[in-house]
C-alpha cells in the first residue's frame, strides 16, 4: 500500500512537472556559462513564471542568427537572445521574428524605437591589456607596433564583427590599408569571445578585442587591477545587445513576458557583474563600484542597422583580403 501511495504520488509529481510549459532561449554560449547571466537569469524567471526556461548556447552572437536561419520556421526557440545592431537588419528580413511589444524606460546613449528587437545591454569595444604595457593610441599606431593582438572571427563572433564595423566607421575607404597594417600583428582569429579572451590571460598575446568594461570583472570579481582597456584617439564602437520573439514560437505570451522580464530590475541588476556589460535600464542600486574607473571613449561611433547591414559584406571582403595576404 505504502509503495502504492509513494508511486502515485510521483506519477502525480511528474504529471505536474510535464504540464509546466517550457520557454526555450538561444543565446551565446558564454551567456549559459556556470559565470554568466544565464544560471541568474533562470531562476529569477522561474521564480515568477510557473514554467521551464531552457537556455541553449548556440556558439557566439553572430552564429545565432546562422542557426534560426538554417532552422527556419523549424526551429526549437521561442526567443534569441545575443544578436546586435550589426546584426538586426539581417535578422529582420529573415521574417523570423515578431514584434516584442516590450515598454522599457531605457538609459541607453542612443535613442530606442526597434518595435521588433530589445535590448538587455550594451558597451564599448576595446583591446583589453596589462597595465604595466606600452599600448599605442589608435589603430595605426597598433598596426606599426610590435603588440601581438587575438581577434574574433566576424562571421560568427559579434565582437568581430563590431570590429569591422569600428575599422569602418572610423576609416571608411581606409579601411582596407588600417587592415593590411593590422595583419601582422593578429596572433590568431578565434571563433568567439571566450577563446579568445582565455588566450590573452593564458599570456598568447598582448592585446585582446574585448570591452571597455572587461577589466571590471577582474577588479570586482577577482580584485585585480592589473587589466586595462586602450583608449583609441579615433574613438570606440558600440555594441548594443538584443533578443527577439521567433514568430513561430508555440508560447508566444510567455516570451513576451520573458522579453519584459529582461528589462526588469530582476534581470538588470544581474547583467554587470555576470556579462560585465551596461544594462539597458540602470538597475535601482545602480552600478557596482568598480565601475566608474573604466575608461569612457571621448567619441562613440555606431552605425545603424541599416548602414551596418549595406557594408557589412564589404568590410568583410576587406579583412579576409588583409589577412590571407
């Protein structure tokens, strides 16, 4: 009897489980990591939605929209979460996405009107370095110097692409000679963030493409002050970082309310010290200390989506063209 009672009430327990439903999110793999936003993020979620948030890294930002692409309609996830604004024109001609109804009292440095992508955070590049280093003011005095640099590939990392689109916004139709001055000085290309910040720390190289706001976590989270970012004269590209609702997701109310969820203070206030980014919408506590001592570009440049999508082919054509010469 007793084994009777225990079995029914595990099958009632399971039964219960299974009728939980289940919100799946496509981010980038660093997003899920045992030290990112995502073990943060999926509870918070779960604590108020009475459902299963499965968060599915899928490589780096720029491999997402590859991977809901080559699905399609097909696809597993209700939301993407990881694509930028070089990304979002490519993403929305797709027809994937649908409309994230999202009310957000933002306090980003540009103006937000995008009725189909939201933003979670946002930040500057920059090339991350050891205090004690002699580092060169703009890119071509990097180009000229002996400093040995680990970049993104920019098909499928966000930050290499944002650094084709800072050489571009900065450059123009010098882009091609920035790069041919560049080539020497790439150790190596790696296929997304982590690898290529781990080569860094591992000593592989004395600069790495990473944020403005990169060394906060070694001063907050390991209290090191021995990182860096350089300051470029030419000034620094923003990346502002979205998610989306996939127009064929079967819990279309929940990702909608997972996407206004994400720019709660419950979600915010996870974002600086997990991705060691600015949230879109300062938390209430406001940003940890630590963080007024990273460096402030004295220029912001960011291209739209539009213009980033018109020369996105181009400036890539160019960094392929630079570095298999």
């Amino acid at each position: 009897m007793k084994y009777s009672v225990f079995a029914a009430a595990v099958l009632s327990a399971s039964a219960a489980y299974a009728e939980k439903p289940e919100l799946t999110v496509y981010t980038y793999d660093s997003f899920v990591s045992d030290w990112g936003p995502g073990p943060a993020v999926e509870k918070a979620f779960e604590a108020q939605c009475g459902c299963d948030l499965k968060l599915v890294g899928a490589g780096d930002g720029a491999a997402l929209l590859a991977r809901v692409k080559l699905e399609g309609a097909r696809s597993e996830a209700d939301v993407v979460l990881g694509l930028d604004t070089n990304l979002t024109a490519a993403a929305a001609a797709t027809g994937l996405f649908a409309e994230h109804g999202v009310t957000a009292d933002y306090s980003l440095p540009v103006t937000w009107k995008d009725a189909t992508f939201a933003p979670y955070d946002w930040g500057y590049f920059a090339f991350v370095h050891n205090v004690d280093a002699a580092v060169p003011a703009d890119f071509k005095a990097l180009g000229a110097s002996d400093m040995k640099i680990v970049i993104q590939d920019p098909r499928s990392s966000t930050p290499g692409l944002g650094l084709l689109m800072w050489v571009k916004a900065a450059y123009g139709d010098e882009a091609p000679a920035i790069w041919a001055g560049l080539a020497d000085n790439v150790v190596t290309v790696t296929k997304g963030w982590s690898e290529a910040y781990g080569l860094f720390l591992e000593g592989e190289a004395d600069m790495v493409l990473s944020y403005t706001t990169s060394p906060a976590y070694h001063l907050i989270a390991e209290e090191d002050g021995s990182k860096a970012a350089a300051a470029f004269d030419e000034g620094h590209y923003m990346q502002v970082e979205v998610a989306g609702i996939l127009a064929g997701s079967d819990q279309p109310e929940l990702a909608q309310d997972f996407m206004q969820f994400m720019v709660s203070d419950a979600f915010q206030s996870i974002i600086p010290t997990t991705n060691w980014m600015y949230p879109s919408v300062t938390p209430a506590g406001g940003l940890p200390e630590g963080f007024e001592t990273m460096i402030t570009p004295a220029k912001s440049l960011l291209l739209s989506a539009d213009e980033a999508a018109a020369v996105r082919d181009g400036a890539l054509d160019e960094w392929l063209d630079a570095l298999s010469q």
